[in-house]
C-alpha cells in the first residue's frame, strides 16, 4: 500500500464523514466510522471513484473490510489503466 494513495483515500473518507485524518488508520473499518453504513459506503465509494477518475467493480466493493483493503483494490484497479 503507497502513503500516497492512503492519504488520498484517508483525506477523502475524513472529509465525508466529517472526521479527523488521525482517526482513520490502514486498518479502520465502518463500524469505527460514525455514520458508516451501507449507504454511506456506496455514496463514499462514487466519491472516491469521482474523484480519482477511477471505477470500481461493486463485486469487489462490497467484500471491503478496512481502509487498507479500499487503497489495495483502488491500487489494483489503478495499476491496470
């Protein structure tokens, strides 16, 4: 996982949750996140997707667990433009 590409998903993810970067670590979770829940995720996930000019396949979107496991799919998904 690049330090950069968690900063941007951490920058992001703090921004719509309304929370500080410092509480979002590799791995944090929804349930660490108030707020975080199935609709948000979708909503935070076309956030992202928005704003890193990238799309990300719902099959794998749904089997995320934490933050780490979001910067690894976004990398993957990155990696094969």
């Amino acid at each position: 996982m690049s330090l950069e590409t968690f900063l941007k998903v951490r920058s992001i993810i703090a921004n719509y949750f309304l929370t500080s970067p410092q509480d979002i670590m590799p791995e944090t979770s929804a349930v660490d996140i108030d707020g975080w829940d199935s609709v948000s995720h979708t909503m935070l996930i076309l956030e992202i997707e928005e704003r890193l000019g990238i799309l990300l396949p719902q099959e794998d979107v749904g089997s995320l667990e934490t933050v780490a496991d979001l910067v690894a799919l976004i990398e993957r998904r990155t990696q094969e433009k």
